[in-house]
C-alpha cells in the first residue's frame, strides 16, 4: 500500500491563490512513476486536474486550469505540488494526488474552496 498525504487546501475568495502539496514518504519508486493532482467536487466523479512526467517533468493540464495551476515535483522529497493562481468558485474541490496511471490507495485529499 502507498501512503500519498496532502495539505495546504484552504479557504479563498475568488482571484486568490494556494499551494497544496503531496508527499509519499515511504514510497521509494516515486521518481519512477508520473503523478497527478485529481479533483472531486461534490456529487461528481474524481477527474483529472494536471499531471508531470517521471522522464522530464513536463506538465499537463486541463483546459481550464491552464496558465492558472503550476504542478511541481521534487523526486528527492518524494513531494508534488500544486501552485495554483487566479482560483475561480469552479476550482473548488477536493483535490488528491495520486498515480497518473492506475491510482490507487487514495489518501484523504485537502478541500480547497473559492468564494465568490
């Protein structure tokens, strides 16, 4: 089992900023494997928010976090994190990371929420 724990979610107004992070700390394949930040809000499935390659880093993201939300990793820290600006109501949710492929072992995420 792999123990993914996230913090730093909080509560902002609409335009605000936070930095949420993760951090697996006995997982020791972590730089081996692409990770990603997924969503949950209420009522709706768990998606997809942005991703970073395990080869080089390079990030993705959803179309409408873009240019908003910075993911990060540092493979020595086995940590990831999400800066993110420009928060909008729509990006409330709880937020995981997690495998970009298969994920598993769910932690408990940290709930972010923007007011408008």
């Amino acid at each position: 089992q792999v123990q993914l724990v996230e913090s730093g979610g909080g509560m902002v107004e609409a335009g605000g900023s936070l930095r949420i992070s993760c951090i697996a700390p006995e997982f020791s394949h972590f730089r081996l494997r692409a990770m990603a930040w997924y969503r949950q809000t209420q009522g709706k499935n768990r998606c997809l928010v942005a991703s970073i390659s395990s080869l080089d880093g390079a990030p993705k993201y959803i179309d409408s976090v873009k240019g908003r939300f910075n993911i990060s990793r540092d493979d020595e820290k086995n940590t990831m994190a999400l800066q993110m600006i420009s928060l909008r109501p729509e990006d409330t949710g709880v937020y995981y990371c997690n495998f970009l492929n298969l994920p598993r072992d769910w932690g408990q995420g940290t709930q972010v929420t923007v007011s408008s």
